[in-house]
C-alpha cells in the first residue's frame, strides 16, 4: 500500500475517532526515516491511544502492520510507526510543548502538504 492511501486511511480514522488538528507534514525533502507525519491531538490519554488503536485495526484490513507503537494509556504522547507515515497523537498540552509543525518547517517554507 502507498504510502498517500495510509494518509488518507489514518487521516479518516482519527477523524472519525473525533482527533481535532489532523496535520499532514510532507517531510520527504527533509528526512530520509519517513515521508509523512500526521499529527492529531486528543481529549485525553485515553483518546490518542484509543485513536491510534483504531488506525491499527483499520489498517490491518489492509494487511499494514505498524512497525512500532510507542505510548500508553497514561501517556501524552502516542507515536505509531507505520513505516513511511509517522502518526503523531498528543494532548493539547504536549501538541504545544514540542510543537512539532514548527520544528519540521524550519528551513524549507511550504513543505506542509495536506494529503487528500
């Protein structure tokens, strides 16, 4: 599966699951470890891992198995590895502490792409 079609899967689910501040950043031109970063921020811990729990079962009727889930229920911060889409679900809290659409803007203007 490409990697646009696992954007726009991971993109539905967490709308779906009510993630607000769905972000695609296209990285391709910055980083050589992923294409795609989704962030998506969550009522509360218990949300984003749920969230992300979503993305994995919708996925695997694809047969796309993530290669790492790092978080738990007690966490801010949930990452999903699914290879070339990174899927970033945070509290509003830690969205705004790492601000991590700022820290993948610097340098290149206009790399944010919104798949879809």
């Amino acid at each position: 599966m490409q990697a646009e079609e696992i954007v726009k899967i991971v993109q539905q689910v967490l709308d779906e699951r009510k993630g607000q501040f769905i972000t695609t950043l296209d990285v391709r031109d910055k980083t050589s470890f992923t294409d795609y970063m989704v962030l998506a921020t969550g009522t509360s811990t218990r949300h984003i891992k749920s969230s992300c729990d979503y993305v994995v079962e919708k996925l695997a009727e694809f047969g796309v198995t993530p290669l790492g889930m790092e978080g738990d229920m007690n966490s801010d911060w949930v990452l999903l590895d699914l290879g070339d889409v990174i899927v970033h679900a945070m509290t509003a809290q830690a969205r705004e502490f790492y601000q991590l659409e700022k820290l993948w803007s610097v340098g290149i203007k206009g790399n944010e792409a919104a798949v879809g």
